[in-house]
C-alpha cells in the first residue's frame, strides 16, 4: 500500500487544496489518524463510528474524505461516509411541514428537517452489515433541493470498520425553554415572532438523540465565534463558484452574500449552543482560528 505522505499528496492534489494543508495534516491530522487506529482496536468486533461536528464551512467534508482516503487506500479499511446533509427529507415534505408548521421550515438544515428514522436505519445496517451486503447510501441533491432516486445512491459493501457521520449539529443537544425565549438575530425577531418554529425545531432535536447515541466517538471542530461563519460560508461559494466555472457547469446557484447573511441565520442558535456547550463532552476538540486554521487540538482522556 502506499505510504502516508504519497496517500496525502494525492488527496491535496485531488481536492485542490493549498499546499500548505500538508504542514497542517502532518501535525493533527495524522495524529489523529493514529487515534482513530487505536479507538478501532478496542471495539473489534463491529465497527467504530465518528461523528464529526462543525459549523458550516468549517472543513467538516474535507476532514471525512482524508480520513476515508488515508485508511481505506493506506490501512485496508472499508470506510462508509454519511453526511447529515443527506438525510433531508423530500423537498414535498419540506413543503408539507411548512404549510402545516412555520413557513421557515421549507429552508432545509434545521433539525426537523432531516429523516432521522432513516439515519438511525442505515446506521444499524453499516453496523450490521456481513461480507457480501451492500447498503446504499442516500444523497440529497442541492442543485434541486430534492433527494436524489435511490437508484443513484451509492453502494458500500462488505463488512464496515469506520462510519463517519458529519454535520453542523451532529452531537446536538436540545436547548432549554428558556434559551429559546428571546430571539439570537433578526431571523427569529421579525420572522419567529411567537418562537413557534425555533420551538418546533428544539423539540425535533430531542428526536435526533437516539442517531446521536449511536456515536461512538465525537470530533469538534470549534470556531472561535459565529462571525467567522459568514466569512467561510462566503469562501464556500466561492470556491464553487470557481469549481463550477472549470468544469463548465452552472450547477448549483450561488448566493449573494446579502442571501448568505441571511440563510446562515437560521443556524445561529444551535452553532452558538455547539460552540458553547460541545467541548466538554467532544472526545477530539480542534480549535480553528480566524483564519480557518487549527490553532490546538485536545483529546479527552
């Protein structure tokens, strides 16, 4: 099998990352790697899964895919990737839950809007599953805010060793009645007047709780603040923006910064609450800075 500097090398070229992510991966990434080995060893006999939490922009995908690369083509590991962004519910279902709930609700990402019962389902498969099954895996495409026909979901198969589950409020908790009384930003002030939908979406939360159980480990990657979101949500369409343009797709649209100031409100609390509350009980805890890179990483004992 190749070695790890060739295996990271090809990940940087691949994903067109800045060369100075090597340096980065040399000092927490690999590390980190070493540590997932040995969380592995002690649970043998079914597989080991990862959570992996972090505000929007916040390297999240990027992180999942290097591990997936660095132990499936390095060590031989069968490694099953599932981001929370995949288990939206149907753009139909969206609709039907804002109709009948809060008209907020047709904005995917909140909890309440995704299929938990599917994710818990497709959790206890990979954790089941045998040599010869093969589980597919959901995908939600955002260029028409639908999910996509299990016909074009992605297979895994064979026995599983790692499962990664990542999103911007994997490990969650629920927020206490009053936390949730008084608005965070001009979203819930002019357009939650009655708290109804934040409301509705910590009460969701609650149902989340038994995906979240089936956790075996938690990696935070910790912004300093919710300012910082903004900047790499913006950094995040501009790289597609740049990705589309090479590869001559109009894909996806972008949004305007005006949009994205907007759309990021509707995450403020609960990524407040994460930034807050989640180091204490996050088993790896990376602190990013405010240029995006990590500054420390802690490791519970």
């Amino acid at each position: 099998m190749p070695d790890r500097q060739t295996l990271l090398r090809q990940f940087i070229a691949a994903q067109r990352l800045p060369a100075s992510f090597e340096a980065l991966a040399q000092t927490y990434y690999l590390p980190l790697i070493d540590w997932i080995t040995g969380q592995r060893i002690v649970i043998p006999d079914r597989p080991l899964v990862l959570g992996i939490n972090g505000c929007q922009g916040s390297g999240k995908s990027t992180l999942a895919g290097l591990i997936a690369h660095l132990l499936g083509s390095g060590q031989g590991w069968n490694v099953a990737i599932v981001s929370i962004d995949d288990l939206y519910l149907t753009r139909s279902e969206r609709s039907a839950l804002a109709a009948e709930v809060h008209p907020l609700l047709a904005t995917r990402g909140v909890p309440g809007t995704h299929d938990f019962r599917l994710g818990q389902t497709l959790l206890d498969t990979l954790i089941q599953q045998a040599r010869g099954d093969c589980t597919a895996l959901p995908r939600f495409d955002k260029a028409s805010d639908d999910r996509l026909p299990a016909s074009q979901w992605p297979e895994v198969c064979d026995a599983v060793d790692l499962i990664v589950l990542e999103g911007w409020c994997v490990g969650s908790k629920p927020q206490s009645p009053e936390a949730l009384r008084d608005p965070v930003n001009e979203l819930e002030a002019l357009e939650d007047t009655n708290g109804r939908w934040r409301q509705f979406v910590n009460q969701s939360l609650y149902n989340y709780q038994p995906l979240f159980a089936r956790l075996d480990k938690l990696l935070l990657l910790k912004a300093p603040d919710f300012d910082c979101v903004f900047r790499w949500r913006v950094l995040q369409e501009e790289k597609l923006a740049a990705k589309q343009q090479g590869a001559g797709s109009s894909g996806t649209a972008l949004m305007s910064e005006t949009q994205i100031a907007r759309f990021i409100q509707h995450y403020q609390r609960l990524t407040q609450a994460n930034i807050a509350q989640l180091p204490d009980s996050a088993d790896v805890v990376f602190h990013l800075n405010q240029h995006h890179e990590i500054s420390a990483a802690f490791y519970a004992q």
